[in-house]
C-alpha cells in the first residue's frame, strides 16, 4: 500500500495573490506531491494550501514553503481578522493512508526541528506532536496573538520552544507544527454587522465554554461583505455532524434576530461529511454511499471497463435515434419541451 501524509499549512497573507500562487508553486516543483487545493481570504488575510503525496517529500515542500512565507510575508505590515503568530502561522500533517498517526508526529518534529534551526524562527509543537499538555491545543499557543506569545516566551519557561530561537522572529514570528487528525473548516455569515453577536454565538457552540463537542468557533468581521462570520474547526465530524453545528447556530442567530446570509467550508472535506448531511436534510432512508453514481464510476471494476473500452478499437458514432418518420429532410428534428 502506497503511504500518503496531507499537509495542511496556513499562511497569514490572503490579499496578494502573487505570494498565495508562489507558496503554491512550490507544491509543484516536488516530485512526488500533488497540490490539492488553495484559498484564501482577504478579510481573515489568511490563505490555505493543502498538498499530499509521500511523507518525505511532503516534509520536504512544508520546509520549502515555510522559508518562502518567511522572505515574503512580513508580520509587521500584517492586519486581519484570523488569530496568527507567524508568517507561516500552522503547519499541521494528517495520516492519509499507510501511514500511522506516530509517523505524522516525526514528520511534524522533523520540519519543525529544520525550520526552528535553519529558519531562525521559534516552532511550537501541538495536537498529537506536542511535548507539553499546555500546547496541545493551538488555540492556546495563539492566545493574545503574537505579543501574548512574546510575553509568555519573555517571562514564563515553560514557553520556550520546542525548536528554534527563544524570541521571535523579527518578520515571521513564530510556527506552530504538529500532527492532527482531519478536520472540517466550516463558516457561517450571518445577516448582521455585529461583530458582538457572531462573538456570542461562537462562545455557546464551542466545547470550550461548555458547547458542542469537537467544535472550535469564534466570531470574526468580515468587513468587504458587511457581514460578521461564526469560523469554526469541526475535529469530529462523525460525532458532531456539519448539519448539527448549522442548525445550532442557525438557532441562536434567529434567537437574536439575526438571518444567515451563507456558510462556506475552506479547504477540502471528507465526502462522508457531505453524504451525511445531505441524508439529514433530504430525510433519506437507508441511504447507501454506493448509490452515489460517481462511487460506482470509481470502484476498481468499473475503472477497469471503461480502460478497457478505451483500448479498444474505437467504432464509428452514429446516431442511437433514426431520422423521424415523415421529416422531409431526413433530420431530427428539433426536441420541444414538454411538461407531465
């Protein structure tokens, strides 16, 4: 079995599409990776690449990305609406498939190690890669963003890094590293400018203040579409569900008299995310996987008819309909719609 590690890196620039497409760029240029998606937003400025391929390599193009995003991005010129302590804020690596969680955690010490060391910037290990109970959560690394972060460094050992330098970097902060399982980056816009509101509710659905479990939220303003924005990590989907998180924040924003204007997922989502909500809000009962036709398409014996097929000698095309009857040219003729 081929062994396959995704890389999930955030960037803290989501404005300037040359350094988003550069960061890219390096995906490519690495045998053995393949770039799966990119993104980015201008109000978060914030842009999100994800990769996967073999772990060596993978290790290889987060390294090289994490130098780039340290000559390009200066934190001193940064402000957005997304929690950030680096340049190249988080860099988590997720077992695909032939690999095991432990695997993912040497691949997180090993770049970490390379970047601290050869980038000159402070690396904090979390999730399943953390030395340390209180870093294990990145939510707790990032609190006070980068000057709470720098107090902690300046005055408390037990925030020393992992790897790296004990002060930040003057340009790029720091980088957090780590290895976790897949996650779910899921965002609901709400029909308000109140940035209090979005606040609220992300403070009731998170399991941080006694909410939903597997559920990470905070409310954040997205001024180039007047709306405020609940962002959410979803860490557990098959315990807590896409569908439960938007009904729950859907009914604290109608509580409050507030409408959602939209949701979006950034990055990528694992399908059985999707086919589980999609059977929840169409009620399907005993809803299989397999009736999904694209499924069916991509089982190992259908790929192997359709090779086959193409191998053969092609035959001529024709018509699989004769001519009407009675047209006086011979042609089809033209289809009308027709309704019942």
């Amino acid at each position: 079995m081929s062994q396959v590690v995704e890389c999930v890196p955030n960037f803290s620039e989501g404005r300037n599409s040359e350094i988003v497409d550069a960061l890219a760029g390096v995906v490519r240029s690495v045998p053995g990776v393949v770039l799966l998606d990119e993104t980015k937003d201008p109000d978060h400025h914030r842009a999100v690449v994800t990769f996967a391929g073999r772990p060596y390599a993978v290790a290889e193009v987060a390294y090289q990305m994490a130098r780039m995003a340290s000559q390009l991005i200066d934190l001193r010129n940064h402000h957005g609406e997304h929690p950030r302590v680096g340049a190249t804020d988080v860099m988590p690596f997720v077992p695909i498939r032939g690999v095991s969680m432990q695997d993912c955690v040497q691949l997180a010490r090993m770049v970490g190690q390379r970047i601290g060391n050869e980038l000159k910037i402070p690396v904090f290990l979390y999730e399943q890669a953390a030395t340390r109970p209180e870093r294990k959560q990145l939510e707790w690394i990032r609190k006070g963003g980068l000057k709470g972060l720098a107090d902690r460094m300046a005055s408390d050992p037990a925030w020393v890094p992992d790897f790296g330098p004990k002060l930040l970097h003057q340009t790029a902060g720091a980088t957090v590293v780590g290895a976790r399982w897949p996650l779910i980056a899921f965002n609901v816009n709400l029909k308000s400018r109140d940035l209090s509101v979005a606040r609220a509710i992300a403070k009731l659905v998170r399991q941080s203040s006694g909410g939903l479990p597997y559920v990470k939220a905070i409310g954040v303003e997205l001024k180039s579409q007047q709306l405020v924005q609940v962002s959410m990590n979803l860490t557990n989907h098959e315990e807590t569900p896409l569908h439960v998180v938007f009904a729950a924040v859907q009914r604290e924003a109608a509580a409050r008299g507030v409408q959602v204007a939209g949701t979006e997922i950034v990055g990528l989502v694992p399908e059985q995310a999707l086919m589980e909500t999609a059977q929840q809000a169409l009620c399907l009962n005993q809803f299989d996987g397999r009736q999904v036709l694209e499924s069916r398409l991509d089982r190992p014996e259908s790929r192997e008819a359709i090779g086959r097929m193409a191998a053969s000698q092609p035959v001529k095309e024709q018509s699989p309909l004769p001519a009407k009857v009675g047209a006086p040219d011979g042609k089809m003729p033209e289809l009308q719609g027709q309704t019942g």
